[in-house]
C-alpha cells in the first residue's frame, strides 16, 4: 500500500488512526474544505494549520457536498483525485471525505485538539467550534494568502474574471514565468 493510500482513510479507519496518535499524545488538528483547485492558498493554509499541532487531519467535501454548496458546475476535480492531490502534501496526515453540507459530524468524530478555518470565517461562526471548545480545544482563523481563491481561478480558466496573479519567483530567479537558459554541454 502506497503512502498516499495510507493518508486517505474512511471514517472507521480514520477513527482507528485517531486513537494510535492519541495514545502516543498527539495534538491534533482538522480543517476541512473543498480543495478544488489546489493552488499555493491552500498550501500555505494547511501549513499554517500543520504547525499547530502534531498530526494533521483534512475533511474533504464529496462531489456531491460541492454541488449543493457551490453549484451544478462544481466540482471541477472529482472528490478521490483531491484527496489524492492533498495526501501527496508532507503536511498532511490524513484525508477523509464528508458528504454532509458540513463537517460537523465529521469534527464529533475527530475530536480535534485544534480546529482551523481560513479566514473568512470568525472563530465563533466556524463549525464544530462547540464541540472542541467543549473538551479545551482551541478554534482558530487563519489568514487568507492575498490574490489566492478557487472562485477566482475557475472565472479566470471560464473567461469571466481578471487575469492571472503571479506571486513566485521563476526558477532562474528573475521575473515570475522566466524560464532558467540552459546551461552549456548539458542536456
């Protein structure tokens, strides 16, 4: 079995995980999303979420949670290739689909130590925060990264939102979209 397999868990075996990291004291932390189109937004987040505790565990909406909450024209990446997409992250440690509109049930299962939320959420609206601050748990909201959003990216790829936003640096360390010259007797 693969390493990324092993990230991925339904919620029986998600729950098996839960209680081995436990019983060697690990903190842990969930957030939960749609993680649609993964762009470097989502990265930066799930690292920030990462560095909060020991393990890391991410709810995925299902294809059809996407639909109701997005729309008949989402998702654009099916529901097994995003989990596929975020179990290949170092800072993952597991993945697990939710078919609900929310993670609420989900989060009751976890019972996370931390639970995170970018930050278009205020910590008193996130979901579940009940249910974490119940046992001493913490809820946070973490900041958006600026010209970063699913939303965006797909009215770009239509045709119906603004050009594209280009933030890192080239590999040949000049302008963004630079492309490095080949260095001589080198393939």
């Amino acid at each position: 079995m693969s390493a990324l397999v092993k990230k991925i868990l339904t919620w029986s075996a998600l729950r098996r995980r839960l209680a081995a990291w436990r019983r060697r004291g690990a903190r842990v932390v969930f957030t939960n999303g749609c993680f649609d189109l993964l762009h470097p937004g989502h990265v930066r987040y799930l690292r920030a979420a990462r560095r909060l505790g020991d393990v890391l565990v991410v709810g995925v909406n299902s294809d059809a949670s996407v639909r109701r909450l997005k729309g008949p024209t989402r998702p654009i990446v099916p529901g097994a290739a995003r989990c596929e997409v975020l179990a290949a992250l170092e800072m993952v440690d597991a993945v697990v689909l939710f078919d609900q509109d929310t993670p609420y049930e989900l989060i009751a299962l976890v019972q996370p130590d931390v639970l995170v939320k970018g930050g278009d959420w205020r910590p008193d609206q996130i979901v579940g925060a009940d249910i974490v601050r119940a046992r001493g748990g913490r809820v946070r909201a973490l900041r958006f990264a600026p010209g970063h959003s699913t939303s965006a990216l797909v009215a770009r790829i239509r045709g119906t939102g603004p050009g594209p936003v280009v933030d890192c640096p080239s590999p040949a360390g000049g302008p963004p979209g630079q492309v490095p010259k080949k260095r001589q007797g080198r393939g």
